[in-house]
C-alpha cells in the first residue's frame, strides 16, 4: 500500500520553487526571486518619543524606595525610566 507524499502546505507556494524543492534533498539549485519585499528598517517602526517616558512617575519612585538598596534597579530607572514604570505596575 502506498502512501501519498506529504506536501507540507506548499499548495500555496509559486510552482518554482516547489519544483525545486522536490527536486531532491542534493539539488541546491538557486531559486529566483521575482518580488522581494525587504522590511522597513527598525528606527521607522518605532513610535514617536513621548515626553513621558522620559521621567519616571510617583508610582515608579515609590515603587524604588521600597526595594532593598542591593536589588533597586537604579541605572535603569534614570537610564530607561518608561521600563521602571512598567516593572512599578506589576
């Protein structure tokens, strides 16, 4: 009894490169590319600086009082003070 050969979802897939791809696990043949879409660079996904997150809140300085000095996150807070605000609320 034969077993039909799993395709692993390639239906979707341009008939080039599933010719390839079975082809054989020695054909390394390059595939073409005939639309790549590179993504945006990082620095203009980021949201706009909010003026904010620059200082930390009442919650975040009562939040670092609290803490024992040896495990108080003091570079971060003046380093990152939206982060310290964040950890202040969980």
């Amino acid at each position: 009894m034969s077993k039909k050969p799993h395709s692993f979802g390639w239906e979707h897939e341009p008939k080039v490169e599933r010719a390839s791809a079975k082809a054989g696990a020695n054909s390394f043949e390059p595939l073409a590319v005939t639309s790549a879409r590179l993504p945006k660079p990082a620095q203009s996904q980021r949201d706009v600086p909010n003026p904010r997150d620059s200082s930390l809140s009442r919650l975040a300085e009562a939040w670092l009082k609290e803490l024992p000095d040896d495990v108080r996150p003091d570079a971060l807070s003046k380093r990152y003070p939206r982060i310290a605000k964040r950890l202040a609320l969980c």
